[in-house]
C-alpha cells in the first residue's frame, strides 16, 4: 500500500509558545506554509497599468492584517506592565498585573507597532521544527 503525502499534509499546525523574557505570557500561532504565504501575499497584491505595463503593488496594511490573522491565534498571560517592553504605552491608572485580552485588532497593533513582537511571531509561524510531533 503506498501512502501519499498529499493525503499527509495539513494547511495549517498551531502551538502555543511563551514569549522570551515574559513568563506567563503565551502566544498560539500558527505554522504558515509557503502556500499559505502565498495565498496571502496575492490577496494583499494589486495588479494597476503604468504606460500599458501591468504593475503589481503590495498593500502592506492589508497584508500584515492577513498575516496577523493567519499567525496569531491568540494569547494569554500579556500583562501590560510587559507592553512597555514592546511598545511605548501610557499606563498611568492602570493595575500593571491586569492583562490585556486577545483580540485580532489588539494583536494587529501590537504587530504593527512592536519590532521585537513581530520578529519573535515571524521567526516561530516559520520553523517547522516548533510544529515536529518530536518536539
């Protein structure tokens, strides 16, 4: 009997991994194939005619709101004394062990708007080996 890979692939694996440096908080993202990239990368690209020449222009914006979408699945455990880690916040009044709930426009803006939260998120939704049974 031969088994096909095709019949083995799956569009997509998520896992939940803890952020360095923040015990508590936990991210679940998502695998991204290079299909599934892809796929975003067409929905976010316009193609527009410049002297009767097809242009295509990537619209950034809508391309992080797919990928935030596809990557991100949610989180626990962001506490927003850790915000001022990742991105410049007024927490004056706030209780700093409260946490900051998940929600894809919170996720968005703290993607748009951390460098280091968008490297730590694009390193792991890209390494297979997080998403090995071996792990």
């Amino acid at each position: 009997m031969s088994i096909s890979l095709k019949n083995l692939l799956v569009p997509s694996k998520s896992l939940e991994v803890e952020y360095p440096g923040m015990p508590d908080f936990k991210v679940q993202v998502a695998f991204l194939s290079r299909e599934t990239l892809q796929t975003i990368r067409k929905k976010s690209t316009k193609t527009s005619f410049k002297n009767r020449q097809p242009v295509e222009e990537l619209n950034d914006d809508l391309f992080l709101e797919l990928y935030v979408k596809n990557a991100i699945k949610g989180w626990s455990g962001l506490k927003l004394k850790y915000l001022e880690q990742l991105v410049p916040v007024d927490l004056t009044d706030q209780d700093l062990e409260a946490e900051l709930e998940y929600s894809e426009e919170n996720s968005l803006y703290l993607m748009k708007n951390s460098t280091n939260f968008d490297s730590f998120i694009s390193e792991q939704v890209t390494d297979l080996g997080n998403f090995s049974a071996n792990k």
